[in-house]
C-alpha cells in the first residue's frame, strides 16, 4: 500500500540495501522520480544515515497522480529498490 500526500508536501523517499540480510553500502546511489505524465528526473540522495543505514532523497509534489522512484546503488555493491506514492488532487485551489 502506498502513501497519499498533498500537493505541496515533502515527501521523503527511502532505500535500505541489504545482501543475504546484510546492510550494505554501495559505492554510489541515484534518485530517480518519475511524475504523472513526465520524464523521470534525479533527486538528490543523502545517507547512508548512521542509525539505519538508509539512503534519502525528497521531491515536492507538484501534480496529482501516482508517482513512482527508484534508487539505484552502484560500485561495490549493485542493488535497486523501487517505491510509489500518490498526490491526492486539490479540492481548495490557490
């Protein structure tokens, strides 16, 4: 099950990457996002975070719809793991 937001609001994406149930840590990790209707687009990612070893990235959703991410780990370490969020419509317009 997804998580439903507004438009306006910080959504924070994450990533654990683990081997045979072990934390790991690629050498690089890439963001992409992809909105309703657009082409996917990098975010910037932080971590690994110390206490939980997640890597972060955030977007501000702009449009209404379903929107999917990706992160990519690369160097020692290859894994991806995907997500997906949702953008309820405005109902009070600006």
């Amino acid at each position: 099950m997804s998580a439903t937001y507004d438009i306006g609001d910080v959504v924070t994406m994450q990533a654990i990457f683990t081997d045979a149930g072990e934390l790991v840590e690629p050498t690089t990790v890439t963001c992409y996002v992809k909105a309703p209707g657009r082409a996917r687009v990098e975010a910037d990612v932080t971590g690994p975070d110390v206490d939980t070893s997640a890597y972060t990235a955030e977007v501000e959703p702009d449009v209404n719809g379903t929107w999917h991410f990706r992160f990519e780990g690369t160097g020692d370490y290859e894994a991806a793991e995907e997500g997906v969020f949702s953008v309820r419509q405005q109902a009070v317009a600006p």
